[in-house]
C-alpha cells in the first residue's frame, strides 16, 4: 500500500501484527505467495498455534476499529468447507472478541450442515451466531 511507511500508530502497529501472524503461521496456497513488507510485531501473533494467533490479530485490528469509532467484518463463503481445526480457530478468536466487547461482526455463508460443524468444533459456539436459512 502506497504511503503506509509513513504511517505510525495503532493502523500501523495491527499490520505489524498481521505480518507477524503470517510469518508465524505460514499459510501456503498452490499459486499464491504471502508477503508483508514490515517488521512483524514482536511476541504478538507469532507463536504458530493458529487459535493464538487469530485471536491476537483479531485483537488488534478490533481495538484499532474501536479507537477509531469504526468496526470490521470478516466475510467468509463456504464456511462449510472450513477445516475443523480452522473453524475452531476462527470460532475461538470471535468469542474472544465478543468478551472483550471489539466492534466485529462475521458473516459467514455454508451448507445446512454448517451449524453442525460449528457446534462440533466449539460446543459453546451456536449459541454465538445467528444463523438465517435463505433458501435454496
């Protein structure tokens, strides 16, 4: 991103963060290589254990959105498809968030065994999501 050298504060120091959860978790994709240009963040979201990490980054970008009288969403399709330990990630990371009160919302889409999946993966964890049948 053009300009975010310059840029200092909490914006700054949530990707710094970001950089370090990648670094950590070193998420690999057939075609795509993942690469952030900034010092990661020290001993925040680098320890490699995936729900550790999430929820550190999850912490930081969500005290930046609520310093700055904003919130964030996190968008996922096919969360069906998520892997166990994944969802269980993500599931563990977002009730964190809510405890803390951080302005986030998820909104996810999957399958009818979706609710399912996420009762399987957190047992707390329907009780957290609205879930809306929209047919089809």
């Amino acid at each position: 991103m053009p300009g975010i050298r310059q840029r200092q504060g909490p914006v700054h120091e949530a990707l710094r963060v970001l950089a370090a959860c990648i670094g950590s978790l070193r998420p690999r994709y057939p075609d795509i290589n993942i690469i952030m240009d900034l010092k990661p963040e020290a001993k925040i979201a680098d320890s490699g254990t995936l729900e550790v990490d999430l929820t550190s980054l999850f912490e930081a970008i969500g005290a930046e959105a609520a310093q700055a009288g904003a919130a964030y969403a996190i968008l996922i399709d096919d969360m069906h498809s998520v892997e166990a330990r994944q969802l269980s990630a993500l599931i563990g990371a977002l009730h964190r968030i809510a405890q803390r009160g951080l302005p986030v919302v998820m909104i996810g889409a999957g399958s009818q065994i979706l609710r399912r999946r996420i009762g399987n993966a957190k047992p707390y964890a329907e009780r957290m999501f609205e879930f809306v049948d929209l047919g089809g």
